[in-house]
C-alpha cells in the first residue's frame, strides 16, 4: 500500500463547519503496509524478494518506483485491473495527525493471481533465509491463501514469521512464529490478556490451536514477551526513552526478527534484537526505519553500561569486534592475569585505551592469582577503559589474537 502525508499549518477553523483548515505546504509518499517491512529490511542491509499485488493505478505504479528504489530489492508485483491500490492519505499539522482517508480494495485477489504469486514465490524460495508474511487483510493472504504459501517454505525448510490480522489464527498453521499484539491475541484466543499470566495462557492456546513454534506479543510500553511452544516464556522490557510514533513499529519488529534470525541468531537474540529496533523506531517522528548501525551502537551502549555484558566468550569477542571495525573502530588487545591490580596495572590499561577506540582485554588462566577468572573479569569489566573482557584457558593467548585479529596488541 502507499502512504501519503500532507503536511501543513492550521491557524483557522473553517467558517462552514467546526473544523480546521490545513494550509498545505508539503507532500509526501512512501510505502507502507508490507512496503514498510521492505524499507526496514532494506535499511538493515538484507537482500529481499517481495511479492504483491496492485491495482493498475497510479499509485500502483508508484510503488512499483519505490520498491525499486530500495537496494537489494527484487520486486514481484501482479496488477489487477479491476482492483483500487490501497492508500493511506495523513493530514498532518504541528506534528498532529488531523485526519487519515483510506481508498482501497480490500477483497481477495483472484484465483489467476494467487496462482501466479505461488509460483513466483516457490520458484525464488531457495535462495531466501527467511520468510515474512505481512497480513493488512487487503486480500493477498485472505482465507487459506496464507496456509499456501506457509506449505511451500516450511517444505523448503525456511522459517516463517507472521504478522497476523483477523481473529482466526489458524489459517497460519504450521508457521514459525507468529507476533500478534495484546488486542489480536485477545481477539484470536477469546481469552483475557490483562496481565502476564493470562498473556502466557492465551499464547500457548494459539500455539496448540496453530501448531506455531512461538508467540511474539507485542505489548507496547511493556515490551514484548516470547512464548515458546516448549519452554519458559521471555519477557523483554521496552527499550524505548520517548515515544513519538507507533505507526508502523510493528513492521519494524517483524523486519528486524526475521534478518537476525535469517542470519543465523537464536529466536531469543532475534527477539532481543527486535526490541531493540521497537525501542529506536518509536522514538522518530512519522514512519521511520532503523538501520543496522542504530541496532549496533544500541547493543554497545548497553553493554557499556553493564559490566557482564562486557564479558564474552571468544566466539562472542569475534563477532563483536566485528560490528566493531565495520563501523572503522580500531581494535586494541591486551592480556594478563590482572591479581590484586596495581596502579601500575590501571596506568598501563589506561594508556593502552587511549591508543585505540575500543579495548579487548583478555584475562589469562593462572593458579598462583589469589583471584578466580571470573572475579578478575568482572573487576576489569567495571572500568571504564575496558570495552570487552575474554576469559581465556590458553597461557599465551595465541589462538585467541589469531580469532579476534584485533588492529593493535599492546604488551602484556
């Protein structure tokens, strides 16, 4: 669907009736609807296959232009002619939405069309990592459409995320997770969804009714909380300090879930990094994107502020001194056994920081400290120049500089 913003200033009410008058000043389009999970995943750096339909509009046309626009995008689209592309028309004044006009058709699409779709779909499956299903109820995935295309992915083992509309969840049987927020869970459960335990109930009911391995709820200021079909359910607080828009977070949730766990992550670091991307979305004004930096310096941010987060495993150190030097950080390396440290000792650190941007530190195994590893690390990890900690068995730390490859290795 498209989005369009008029913006504007009021400073009137309208003489023919108790309302205000926008005087406009500018307009804008962009896409929106499933067009608002591509630009996010565009901005997070994936490579994506869309498929939709449009009417033979010109907004249709138009959103044929702005999906091309977006990197990485190959575009899949069908145009009915006897189908009204959806439009969301926003008038806004002083950062205020004034009124919103819809124009769409919203019936299923024909049966040539599903068809069509379905083979372009399975023909390009192979090639993907993971599968969004964007449901606005605008008729692509209307009745058992969505159980189609859910049948070819899962038989090319790909997992798949839904965004779910409607009150009848299982038309998304068998899918991987899907991410309704309080009110769709209330509505497709017919269950209370007041607090976190009737949340928990209510999820694992669609989980047996969908035959879905989780439930991602969406809870707004209260974060989201995953609920796997086996397992402890995990809360996640929200990360958000101002909110200024929830239009559209939702796609950004889906978008930034499905490249972590199209990459490799575990459902729990996807989730996690999810809500880090709900956090920073809704604090941008209109219907924004988060990119692939914003999620990074977030992560460090936090972990610089908690000192466990500082302490990581070797393989952990990689990936993260990775992020690093992809935002052109110089990596610093140090090791020693850091026992009762000296003033020397804090000098020495100090000084190794100041010559790099960020400082791996790694804590070395040795049975004469009167400290344990984990005690040393978590006394390093408090400081303020140390960046990273890796506790390390190996003496010489050799195999540890050969992963971590860092820009500089001071003396131990």
């Amino acid at each position: 669907m498209l989005d369009h913003f008029i913006y504007g200033q009021v400073s009137r009410i309208s003489p023919e009736a108790p309302i205000p008058v926008l005087k406009v000043e500018s307009q804008q389009s962009m896409l929106g609807g499933l067009g608002n999970v591509v630009r996010n995943l565009g901005a997070l750096g994936c490579s994506i296959q869309v498929f939709s339909i449009t009417g033979d509009d010109s907004p249709g046309q138009e959103i044929h232009s702005l999906l091309n626009a977006v990197p990485n995008c190959q575009a899949h689209l069908l145009r009915e002619p006897e189908r009204q592309t959806p439009v969301k028309v926003r008038y806004v004044a002083h950062g205020q939405q004034l009124l919103r006009a819809d124009n769409e058709t919203a019936h299923p699409i024909s049966a040539a069309s599903l068809q069509a779709t379905l083979r372009a779909f399975e023909a390009t499956i192979s090639d993907c990592s993971v599968v969004i299903l964007s449901d606005y109820a605008k008729g692509t995935l209307a009745g058992s459409y969505a159980s189609e295309f859910i049948q070819i992915a899962r038989a090319h083992n790909k997992p798949v995320i839904v965004d779910p509309k409607g009150r009848d969840f299982t038309r998304y049987r068998n899918a991987t997770l899907i991410k309704p927020n309080a009110k769709e869970l209330a509505e497709a459960s017919q269950l209370p969804v007041a607090n976190t335990d009737q949340q928990i109930s209510a999820a694992r009911k669609l989980l047996a009714d969908t035959g879905a391995e989780y439930i991602l709820l969406t809870r707004g200021a209260d974060g989201m909380l995953l609920i796997p079909h086996d397992g402890e359910a995990h809360a996640f607080k929200s990360l958000a300090r101002e909110v200024f828009e929830v239009s559209g977070a939702g796609d950004t949730v889906a978008s930034a879930l499905a490249a972590a766990l199209g990459s490799g992550c575990s459902i729990d670091d996807s989730a996690a990094i999810a809500n880090i991307a709900a956090g920073i979305v809704v604090g941008k004004v209109g219907t924004a994107t988060v990119d692939r930096s914003e999620i990074e310096h977030e992560i460090e941010h936090k972990s610089a502020l908690i000192a466990s987060d500082k302490i990581l495993r070797p393989d952990q150190a990689v990936e993260r001194i990775r992020m690093w030097k992809r935002s052109r950080l110089k990596v610093g390396f140090i090791s020693g056994v850091f026992s009762n440290l000296a003033p020397s000792d804090l000098e020495r650190l100090e000084k190794a920081r100041n010559a790099c941007d960020r400082l791996v530190i790694a804590v070395r195994k040795d049975p004469s400290a009167n400290q344990d590893q984990p005690t040393r690390a978590y006394v390093l990890a408090s400081m303020v120049f140390s960046d990273a900690i890796v506790v390390s068995d190996d003496p010489t730390t050799d195999a540890l500089l050969t992963s971590l490859q860092p820009d500089l290795v001071f003396p131990s």
